[in-house]
C-alpha cells in the first residue's frame, strides 16, 4: 500500500479494501484471458449456413405478421421505434412530435403493442419458430405481463 496517504482522512482499511479487491478482479481478469493464439474456425458447413438463412426469414415474416395484426396506431409505433420494414429506428420523443404527443404517450403505445404481441393470438407461430411454445414458457409470458401492469 505505497500509495496511501493517511493526511487524506481516509481509514486504511477502506484504502486497502479497494486496492485489495481491485489486485484479484485484475487476477482473475489475467487467468481468464485466452494463452497462445486462438484456434481458427473449422470449414463452414453450407447446409447449416442455409438451414440459418431459412428459419431467419421464417422469423421476419412471422414477426412481420404478428406485427401486421396489431392495431394500426400500435403497429406504427412498433414499426418506427424498432426500425422494422426497412426503417431506421426512432425515438419515442420523434415518434411523439411526429403523431403530436408526447414521449409518455408513446411509451404508453409501445407497451400496449408489447403486451399484445406476447399474446399466443399474436406470437403462437414465432415462439414455435424460436422453441419458446411450451406451457413454461406461457407461464413465464403471463407473469411478465402481469408484472409489467
């Protein structure tokens, strides 16, 4: 502890309790790092790279379609705040100037469309697409919701 200086009012405890901690996250951080060179990836294999190609389309068109059924105002703010279709995304402040309202009112149309969207009318086809059908999964949807009320 080279560095501490008692005139400071500071209690060498505390100085040393940092440095202490600030010395093993350093450690750790070190033993963690990759030894040597990394290896370099094996041949990509063009059937996988084809088959992830296929379901991310699937994925778009099923959220294009769940966002599709929604209704027209929370369609637009779902599609302008995630930059969907192409667009880039916008803040609710621009998307609130852009409708004349304010960035509240927005946020409040943004989670009405987020709550209907993890609704199984809405979503059943993309959570059977990314493996997140099952009655567990729902259950976990139901209690998000509930908290989010």
């Amino acid at each position: 502890m080279l560095h501490f200086d008692p005139q400071r009012g500071t209690a060498f405890s505390t100085y040393a309790g940092v440095a202490i901690k600030r010395r093993i996250w350093r450690a750790v951080a070190r033993a963690n790092r990759p030894q040597g060179r990394l290896p370099l990836p094996g041949p990509i294999d063009a059937q996988v790279v084809a088959e992830e190609h296929l379901w991310w389309a699937e994925v778009q068109e099923a959220l294009s379609e769940a966002v599709s059924r929604l209704p027209d105002r929370s369609r637009r703010v779902i599609v302008a705040a995630y930059g969907l279709g192409g667009q880039p995304s916008r803040s609710l402040a621009a998307i609130g100037r852009e409708c004349g309202v304010t960035r509240e009112a927005v946020r409040h149309w943004r989670n009405d469309a987020l709550l209907l969207l993890r609704l199984p009318a809405f979503s059943g086809r993309l959570r059977g697409l990314c493996g997140q059908d099952t009655r567990a999964a729902y259950v976990r949807t139901q209690a998000l919701n509930r908290d989010w009320l």
